[in-house]
C-alpha cells in the first residue's frame, strides 16, 4: 500500500503537543507522498486509537504490531515510504559515565534486536 492511497482518509495521530518534530515529520511525509488527510483526529491512548479505526473515523500509522490486532482491523505495510519514529538521547560529554554507557548499549541492542535502523552519533 503506498501513502497516496490513502488520500483523503481522516488521519487518526496523536497530539502534536506530545512530539511535534514527529508530528510535522509524518505530516510532511504524508504530504510528500500524496496523502493529504481529509481530516485529523487526536487521540493519545493506543484504546482510543483502535476505537476511533474501528469507528470508521479515520486510519492510523504505526509500526507492525507486535501481538495481535482488535477484531475488525487490519496492518498493512506502507510502500516506498521515509516515515520513521526518531528518538534520541543526548548528555553532557564531561558527564559520561558507566550508567549512560550501559544505557546506550542496552537501547542499541533492543534496537537492533526489535528489527528497527538506527544511527549512533559520536560518542565521547
């Protein structure tokens, strides 16, 4: 399924309040592939979300589910798309220590082991 598919489906996305790089980064994508939303609803709680879906009041995007889906909806991979969720932790170099190191080891292996990409910066 490509983005431009979907053009013109209401967008089921959390506030913008809550990550707006991410916000306006699925929005810009969203745009840039030819999927404008015919309109958006927020909501927060993933519950929420699947009701909305469920209520034919919109679709949402999200990263394949890890267990099983409600009854009544349906994952589909998107196609040719740039969407990704962006994380990062930053501290103060003086400041490292054997916790933030253990840390980002912990969270690069999940990373990895989970499936997902992701770029390491410089470290000191």
């Amino acid at each position: 399924m490509r983005l431009r598919d979907l053009n013109g489906a209401p967008l089921v996305i959390f506030p913008r309040v809550m990550a707006p790089r991410l916000y306006d980064h699925m929005l810009t994508i969203c745009r840039d592939e030819g999927y404008l939303p015919g309109s958006i609803r927020h909501a927060r709680n993933p519950n929420f979300v699947h009701g909305l879906v469920l209520a034919g009041r919109g679709i949402h995007l999200n990263e394949a589910p890890s267990s099983p889906l409600a009854e009544g909806l349906v994952w589909r991979p998107l196609n040719g798309t740039a969407l990704a969720w962006q994380t990062s932790v930053v501290w103060v170099p003086s400041r490292h220590n054997e916790s933030i190191a253990a840390f980002a080891e912990a969270v690069s292996k999940g990373l990895a082991e989970a499936g997902h990409r992701f770029e390491q910066a410089g470290r000191d």
